[in-house]
C-alpha cells in the first residue's frame, strides 16, 4: 500500500496534457485476439490496469512489443488458451471482456466471475442474457463462468440496463456471430463507439455504436490495423473540476470538447468560467463558486465517475447542492472520508446533501476506489493544512502519472511507501 502527503491551500494552474482513455483501452485490447494478423495501438494510457491487461494478453498467447510508453505492436496469430490468467483477471472487473472476444474468436470462453467493488452490486446479467440469445451455453460453478457456442448466431437483443459493460461484450460476440444482431437500449458512451471504430478498421460490419441501437452484421476474418484510443474524458474532467474546485486557471489539452459538454455545463452553472476551444478547454474560478445540483446519468449525462470529484468541488460552493446517483447503487464511499475532512454532507440512499461554503481541513482519508481516490486528493489540495490519502494505487489504476500532472500545475504532492520511505512514482520512466 502506498500513499500520498498532499499540502493544501493550492491553486491549481498551467497546462495538463490529458491520456488516453481507460475505459476505451480495456474494451480495446480484448478485441485484438479477434485478429488474425498485427495490431497497432497507440495512445493506451500507461496505467495498472492497462499493464494487466498486456499481461493477460501475453498469457494467452499474443506476442506484444512496446513501441514507446503508450503505443504496442501486438501479434495475436499463435492463440490458443481460452482461459485468462485466474491470478490477473482478478485484478481488474474489465478483464471480463475477455468473455466477449474469446467466445467470438474460439467460440468458448472461460473467464472467472468478476468481482464487485466499492461502487455497490455490480450484476453481469444482461451480459449472459445476451450471450445466450447469440447462443452460448453458460455453465457457472466454482466461481467460472465457462461457455461453449457450437456457432455464434445473430440475435435481437434488448438490454433492460443502460450497461457500458454488456454493450461492449456483446458487440465483440456479435462482431463474429453469423447474420445479424440488432442491440437495443445500449451504452452511447464515446468508448462504445471508439470500439465499434477498431473492430470496423479489423473488418468487422458495426453500425449505429454512439446511439440506442447497435446492427453488426457477423463476419468470420478478421484483419489487421491500426488504431489511436480516444482521450480520457474522465480524466478530463477529472482535472477540469480539480481546477475549479481549487479555484485556479487550467488548461486541459488533447481533449475531444463533444465528450465533456456535461461537465463544462455542470461548471458554467456554479459559476467557474469555460473557454472551449477545438481540442482544448481552459477552466477557471476566479469567483466564489455557487451551488448546483448534480445528477449522473449514462452518456451524454454527467457521468457517474464524476461524480465524486463533483461532490468535492460542491463542498466549495456556496449554498446547498443535491447529489443524486441514478448508475450505482450506493457510489458514495468517498463521503465518511471527506467527513473526516470538514465537509458536511448527509446521504439518504442514492442522494446525497452537500453543503457548501465549508473550508475542508486536511486529515488522514483513505481512497476506496479510483474516482473517490482522485476526489480525495482534490479535497486535499483544497484543505487547510496537509493531508495523507492511503491506499493510492487505486488512483494508479486509472489516472497516467496523476500526481507528476498535479505537481505540474502547482501541487506538492508526495507518494511514500506504507512504512513512510519516500517513493518515486510508479508511472515515471
Ligand atoms: C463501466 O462499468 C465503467 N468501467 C465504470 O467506470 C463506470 O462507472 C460504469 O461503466 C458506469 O458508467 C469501464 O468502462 C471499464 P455498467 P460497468 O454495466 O460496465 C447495472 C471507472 O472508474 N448492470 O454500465 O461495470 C449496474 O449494476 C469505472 O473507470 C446490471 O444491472 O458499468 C449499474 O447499476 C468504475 N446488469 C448499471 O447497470 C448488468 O448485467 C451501469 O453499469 C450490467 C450492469
């Protein structure tokens, strides 16, 4: 366990290049065993959770070679194993897409159950479901999930859930299945389109990724391509709600404006200044922020990953703001911690009170997962005083070099081992 000793009272200010993103690259790289040939990927932000999934990958077969810090030559050509690593798929929830690509390159799959996380239950039923209308038969028993499909046939799949997760495992099945498959009430969230883009570029006949309806018409070849990952819009806005919150003047580059609309609308509400520009947005709260109401909902909505760094930022707003969690059920972990803080916050089930105007002090919190993870180390940079937030390699998973950006734009940040030695980053060179 590492953790970070953040001094407050910091104004956040200057440029921050933003990484690729995350959420794309773990629906990506599952998708290049579908090939029969060479992939190049770039853009993959060097995370833990990329690197897992490199390892996974290498673990089943595909010879990977690095080309620089965030590009990959990958060879999928030798595959053989149907069953990623148990030890690495444990590590990271999105390892389960390899349900989807293995099924639709081997036609079986053998993939554990994934494990939940501090974001509430986290289901994979209209996953199955949907694997079972393109006709997989799904045996789960001693904590596998093993399916066997003699032939992936098209189907007309509508999802009960808005689910990210399902939508992609299910366009990786059905890119391979034969005929067509319409998916209905499906993920509209940049990455599902990002995917859909890299399969089409291996071969694949996907249209509609971006809107309710998906049609991907099954074909059997897959080939080879070349492909550069979206930026990380949440990492965006992450840094762009960092730079209100704090009261500074950021400008975040390599961004794609269409994707954060949600969050420049949330900030222009409280009162921070937004200036857009084609790939570029410059955040700045030269004013007291006001108060603001904030509900999640799935793309183009304020994203639910935000919605801990928003809380944070509300805390500083003067005047009472409603939080309202409409994904998860119970995706407000980082509340007890910023209690510990100063804040005043009450949560009644997926709504939760903030009153703002409070000046945070700086205390001893503990990350449970990524998003709360950076939302603590902004409450930090806002705080009196110093604080230490436990448990940072969840923000490791997530965020490239998070705190070399935060120093970058003003903070002083120090990451130390559990015994106290000081510690040079993980994501440095
Ligand atoms: C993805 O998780 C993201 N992860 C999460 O980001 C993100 O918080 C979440 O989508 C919502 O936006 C990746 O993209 C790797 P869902 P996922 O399936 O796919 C319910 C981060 O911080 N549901 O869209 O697991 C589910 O319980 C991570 O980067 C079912 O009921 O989320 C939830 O309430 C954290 N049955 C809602 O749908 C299912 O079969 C949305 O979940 C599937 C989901």
């Amino acid at each position: 366990m590492e953790n970070f000793i953040v001094k407050g009272n910091v104004s956040l200010s200057g440029n921050v290049k933003i990484s690729g993103s995350k959420n794309a690259a773990v629906a990506v790289l599952p998708a290049v065993v579908l090939s029969r040939e060479n992939v190049y990927l770039e853009n993959l932000p060097d995370i833990t959770d990329v690197r897992t999934m490199i390892e996974i990958l290498e673990n089943l077969g595909v010879s990977i070679r690095r080309r620089g810090r965030n590009a990959l030559d990958l060879t999928p050509g030798n595959l053989s194993k149907i069953a990623p690593a148990y030890e690495l798929v444990k590590k990271m929830r999105a390892s389960y897409y390899f349900m989807g690509s293995l099924l639709a390159r081997f036609g079986r799959a053998e993939v554990p159950i994934p494990g939940g996380c501090d974001l509430g239950p986290r289901p994979i039923d209209q996953h199955l479901k949907g694997f079972t209308a393109l006709g997989a038969d799904i045996n789960i028993e001693h904590g596998m999930i093993n399916m066997n499909a003699d032939k992936l046939v098209g189907a007309h799949i509508y999802l009960d859930v808005v689910s990210i997760g399902a939508t992609v495992n299910l366009v990786l099945a059905a890119s391979a299945a034969e005929g067509r498959t319409v998916l209905e009430n499906v993920a509209k969230e940049p990455e599902i389109v990002d995917l859909a883009n890299f399969l089409n570029a291996m071969g694949a006949k996907i249209r509609g990724a971006g809107t309710d309806v998906i049609r991907i018409d099954g074909v059997k070849n897959f080939h080879g391509a070349a492909h550069a990952v979206i930026p990380d819009r949440i990492e965006a806005g992450t840094f762009m709600l960092a730079a209100a919150a704090t009261g500074g003047n950021v400008m975040v580059e390599d961004v794609i404006p269409k994707h954060l609309e949600a969050i420049t609308a949330k900030l222009r509400e409280t009162g921070a200044k937004v200036e857009v520009e084609p790939e570029r947005i410059r955040v700045k709260a030269p004013d007291p922020l006001s108060a603001s109401d904030l509900k999640t909902f799935p793309y183009p909505g304020f994203p639910t990953d935000l919605q801990p760094p928003g809380m944070v930022l509300l805390t500083a707003a003067k005047g009472l703001s409603v939080i309202t969690e409409n994904v998860f059920d119970g995706r407000f972990n980082q509340v007890d911690e910023l209690k510990r803080m100063g804040a005043r916050i009450k949560v009644e089930g997926r709504t939760a009170l903030v009153e703002g105007g409070t000046r945070l002090s700086g205390a001893p919190v503990t990350a449970h997962d990524l998003r709360s993870g950076a939302a603590l180390i902004i409450a930090a940079l806002m705080a009196d005083g110093e604080s230490r937030i436990n448990a940072v390699e969840h923000v490791d998973r997530g965020y490239e070099k998070f705190e070399q950006k935060l120093i970058d734009l003003g903070a002083s940040i120090k990451r130390r081992s559990e015994a106290g030695q000081e510690k040079l980053s993980t994501n440095q060179d």
